[in-house]
C-alpha cells in the first residue's frame, strides 16, 4: 500500500510550507537523484536479455501433446468456426487406431488478431496462445504455420513478468535465444516514488 512520506504529510497539514519552500520541487528531484544510485532498469533487449511475458499473454499458438507425444487435439474445427478471422484450417482424419486427429492444422499468424477465441473454444485445451512472440518474417506468406511446427512451439511457463539471459544470434538470420524459461523480477527494480 502506498504510504505518504514526511515532507508530502507536511504539505497536507501547512499548504503554505509547501508553497514556501517549493517542497513539490525537492520532492522531485530527491526521487531523480535517488535514481543515480539505484541499480538500472534499462533492459539489455536483444543482445544480452529479454523479457518473458506473463502466462496470461497471448503470444504465438502452439499445440498441446499427450504423453506419448501424440496431439491432443481431435480435429472437431471449433477453434476455426470460432476464429473472427478465418485464418485457422483443420482437415481431420482417422488415425490407425481409429482416433480423430488433424491431418492439417494451420494458422495463419500474419491474418490473427491474437483474440484467444480458440483456445477458450478448444474441448481439449489443444489449441493454446503461448508466451512467444518474436516470431516476425520479412514476408507475410511465411507467417502460416502448420500442425508440426506448431507442437513444437514453445508453450507456457509458471511464472512470468521477468527478464531471462538472452544472445542475438545473426547468423541464420535474427534469432534471440534465451535458455531460462524464468528469470529474475524486474518490477522490483521500478520505484514509482
Ligand atoms: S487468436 Fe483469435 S484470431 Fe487468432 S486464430 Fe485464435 S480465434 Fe483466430
Ligand atoms: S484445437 Fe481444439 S478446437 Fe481446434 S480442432 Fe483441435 S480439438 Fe478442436
């Protein structure tokens, strides 16, 4: 809870100190000086950090497995009926042992408005926004992708709102890599006063 400070308390009581004094002005300038001193809050985006969103983020899609491996998804199209979009396709198909799977799975992320309406619709908990989101392409048709790709999409941590090490990595094009999937809290660092 936010707690007034003294000169702030003094200031409510005796206007007029506040006005002589240009206590307003103090104020300020403590909380930049305070700064100087405190640890940096800048962010070392990409070359050496990266900030790991909240689970409730909506980020790039990805598809929940069984254990075996196997999707969990059963191909019932509700997710695409729901999409305001239209830019999930599902074609189903009957697997060996006679349960019904996607036999395509695509989305097209460069025509998704991130809404989240799919996964709420989803049976199954199969289809799923995740955390990631640096996924940009230099060209649009490049932005659909399918079934394989997309259980192999990074999906959710526990935790969230932090800043994990991360490398720039130039050389098969821009890729940020980051190996901790939580990392230490950054709000803590932000004073607001
Ligand atoms: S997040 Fe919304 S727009 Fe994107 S695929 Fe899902 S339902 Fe469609
Ligand atoms: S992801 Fe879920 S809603 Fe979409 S087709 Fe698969 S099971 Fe149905």
């Amino acid at each position: 809870m936010y707690k007034e400070n003294f000169l702030e308390r003094l200031e409510k009581k005796h206007k007029w100190v506040g006005v002589t004094l240009f206590l307003d002005l103090i104020d300020g300038l403590s909380l930049t000086l305070s700064y100087l001193f405190s640890k940096t809050v800048t962010m070392r985006y990409p070359d050496k950090e990266k900030w790991v969103p909240y689970p409730r983020f909506r980020g790039h899609h990805f598809l929940r497995k069984h254990d075996d491996g196997d999707t969990r998804c059963v191909a019932c199209e509700l997710c695409a009926k729901i999409c305001p979009c239209y830019c999930i396709k599902v074609v189903p198909y009957e697997d060996d042992k006679g349960n019904r799977r996607p036999l395509v799975y695509d989305v097209n992320t460069a025509r998704c408005l991130f809404c989240g309406l799919c996964e709420d619709a989803c049976p199954v908990e199969a289809i799923a926004l995740g955390q990631f989101f640096e996924f940009s392409r230099y060209e649009s048709g490049h932005l659909k992708v399918g079934r394989d790709e997309l259980m192999k999409m990074p999906g959710k941590t526990e935790k969230g709102g932090s800043i994990v090490k991360a490398h720039l990595l130039t050389g098969d094009g821009v890729k940020i890599e980051a190996k901790e999937r939580e990392g230490y809290n950054w709000w803590k660092f932000v004073r607001r006063r």
